[in-house]
C-alpha cells in the first residue's frame, strides 16, 4: 500500500495522506496483531509423518480394491470409517 503514493495524482495526494493517517495505518495496526497471534501453519515439515503415513495407508487399501472405487462402500473400504483426517482433542 505504500508504493501507492507515488502513483497518486498531485490533486489526490493530501485525500491519499489523510486515508494512510486515519484509516490504513490503524486498521494495519489491528489486524497484524492478530494475525499474530495465531499459530503458524507454515511448517510442513511438523506434518510430514503423518502425511506420510496417511498416503501409504491410502495407497495399500487402493492397490487391495485394484484402484477400483465403484460405490460408497468401496470408497469407506479405502478411507475407513468416518472422515480421513483425524481430529484430536
């Protein structure tokens, strides 16, 4: 937003000025904050077991149906019961 300034026309420079004052640097301000204060989902290599894992459990149960899913009951057969990603508590 910055770089924005210097492609303003000279008639819209002190509107510009105004805006970056009242508005863009407050609301900047509020939202970095809790941007950071959530965690980091940044890391692949935290999850790189576990995508592992789950790929070569996958792969297993579609070499066992022949890469054939014809049906609801197949598919349950290759992602198990419930939902594929797993939740914790």
């Amino acid at each position: 937003m910055e770089g924005i300034r210097s492609e303003v026309l000279p008639l819209n420079l002190q509107a510009t000025i105004r805006y970056f004052a009242s508005v863009w640097e407050p609301v900047h301000t509020l939202v970095t904050a809790v941007l950071s204060l959530q965690p980091s989902q940044d890391d692949p290599d935290k999850f790189k077991s576990y995508i592992e894992a789950e790929e070569a459990r996958l792969e297993n149960n579609l070499r066992a149906v022949d890469y054939i899913i014809d049906g609801t009951d197949t598919l349950t057969l290759i992602t198990g019961v419930g939902r594929v990603e797993k939740v914790s508590t």
